[in-house]
C-alpha cells in the first residue's frame, strides 16, 4: 500500500480529499473516481498532474515547464515507484462543465444545415426577391450539404474519440467558425441574385457578391464536380480507417497505414482541404476563399501537432518518407 497526497491545484474544491491510500498497481481512474466521489464532480472535470521530471536540456528563460497529465488508463506505477523516498503527490484541478465531443460535433455541423436552406430558399425574406438560381449557386448548395450530412453521419457512426468531453465554453468557440463562415457568410454571399453584381453596381458590391468571375463551361464544371466527389470519398476512407484503428474500444494510438496515410500523416485534412478547393474554383467568391484559407491553415496547425506526435511517440517505426500534409511537397 502506498500513500499519496492530493493537492488542488488552483482554487478550492470543496471536500477533495487530502490522499489516496492503496497499491500502486490501481488505474490512475481509481484516484480520480475516488475525487469524484468525494466532492460530486464528474469525472470529465477532473484533470489529475504531477510536475515534469527535470531532465539535463537548458530551460529557455521565461519558459514555462508543463506539467504531466495522468493517463486515466495508465497504472499508478507508471508515474510513481513503490521504492522513491520522496513522497508522492497528486495535484487535482477542476476543469469546469464539461460536454461530449460527439455533441460538439453535432453541434457544430448542423449550424450550415440549417443557415443554407434558409438563405437558398428564403430568397424573398433575404434578398427582396425570386429568382433562379445560376449553375453554380445549385452546385455550392448541393455540395455543400451533402459535406455536413456525411459529418453529421461520421460523428454518429464512424468516428472514435480519444476524449470524452470538452469544457462546455469551447462549443461557442468552434461552433462560431461553422455557423458563420461556413454557414451566414458563405451563404449570404453565394446565393445572392444576379442584380447584386449588375454592371451599374458599385465595385464593393460586385466584389462581395461576384461569383464565377472566370467563366467555367459545363466541362470544367463536371470536372470540377468530379474533384470534390473524389476529395469527399477519399476523406471519408480515410475517416473509416482511422475508426478501424479504434474498433475495439481501445484509445490507444496507433500508426494509420493504407490509403492516404502511406503519404501523409494526416490524409484526413488534406482531402478535406481538398474538397473546399474545389467548391472554391466553382464559385470563385472571396467568402469560398475566406473558410478555406481559415480551415486548411487551422488545420495545417493541427497536421503539424499530429505528425510530431506521432514521431516522438513511435521513434523508428514511424514511416520516415511520409510528409506532413501534402503527398510529396510537404
């Protein structure tokens, strides 16, 4: 049996308990479901961390050493041993309401559900009028639903999530990004009528509202249909094998292999970006431009993370030809 003392990290929380007593062989969850039943608190929102063991590399001045995170899963012994003669401390911190990633996702996909049928058929109410909708306009409507629902219907059936929750404030957060710019800013610029760009209209206005500003023939348009029906299948492929990885149940990480991730880490995201590249050569609008320069670079952020943590966790048998996010280029 081994004691170690639990201290709150930052603030107070009410009735926490001041140690945990028993063999370090205990899961992790075990200390965490013993706070939780102490103070209330879900389980979600609490976050168990020990200080980062120094190591010999010069510390950058101002730099702020991260504390470790214990692993839920993970042993005790895994972080303490039952011969140290320093005693042994847990630090506990609050992590405030917290809600499901797969609500979150729900969440945030449905926003342009919702906000482009309104602005596609609500033409009278929005824009003072009935008109036709142009070629490209059916198209970006289309192409644009049909992305949401195959998320929506991922969220619900295909992906696997290495977290339960996230704190609640962050679906204000991530929900702003799909609600407005993929949701009222594309579509309220997309679906105007033809007389928002009328000749006699002032150049601010033909710039918000133009659309197709290089002509595109019927050709060009199929094909260009044909790259984001590619992109959209290929990202979900790469969805399902990512799912595979976690079909047991397990969180742990494991290395992708197969179609996309022979080339990249993060196949994913580029077939993603791919897709809304397309939609941004069919509309050729700066609002088309705006989501996927915002997406492909939050993203690329992303991609960047993911690849570096797959090199550090896995060391040598992480496939060292693979690129980060583009095949071949980078």
């Amino acid at each position: 049996m081994s004691e170690i003392a639990i201290k709150t990290k930052r603030g107070k929380i009410s009735n926490c308990p001041t140690s945990f007593n028993g063999p370090l062989t205990e899961p992790v969850q075990t200390v965490i479901k013993s706070i939780s039943d102490k103070t209330g608190l879900s389980v979600h929102r609490i976050r168990l961390t020990i200080p980062t063991a120094s190591d010999d590399k010069p510390q950058e001045p101002n730099q702020k050493k991260r504390d470790t995170v214990l692993d839920p899963a993970l042993p005790l012994s895994t972080y303490f041993s039952a011969t140290s003669t320093n005693s042994p401390i847990i630090y506990v911190k609050d992590l405030g309401p917290q809600i499901q990633w797969r609500t979150v996702f729900f969440i945030e996909y449905f926003g342009p559900l919702l906000i482009h049928p309104i602005f596609y058929f609500g033409q009278k109410a929005i824009y003072g009028s009935t008109f036709e909708h142009s070629r490209v306009q059916q198209l970006a409507f289309i192409f644009t639903m049909l992305h949401f629902i195959k998320r929506e219907f991922e969220t619900a059936f295909v992906h696997h999530f290495s977290l339960d929750t996230m704190p609640v404030f962050n679906v204000f957060k991530n929900s702003s990004h799909y609600w407005f710019l993929s949701g009222i800013n594309l579509a309220y610029f997309i679906y105007a009528p033809e007389s928002y760009v009328a000749p006699e209209k002032s150049i601010i206005s033909r710039f918000l509202f133009g659309r197709n500003i290089v002509p595109l023939g019927a050709t060009t348009l199929y094909v260009l249909s044909a790259l984001w029906l590619f992109a959209e299948l290929s990202n979900g492929w790469t969805h399902l094998i990512l799912s595979s990885l976690r079909s047991d149940g397990s969180k742990t990480r494991k290395i992708p292999y197969g179609y996309g991730f022979n080339l990249v880490s993060v196949p994913n995201y580029f077939f993603e970006s791919l897709g809304w590249f397309a939609i941004l050569l069919i509309t050729q609008n700066w609002t088309s431009l705006l989501f996927f320069t915002v997406s492909t670079t939050q993203m690329w952020f992303w991609g960047v993370k993911k690849h570096r943590r797959y090199r550090k966790e896995f060391g040598d048998k992480y496939p060292k030809n693979r690129k980060i996010y583009v095949p071949f280029v980078i």
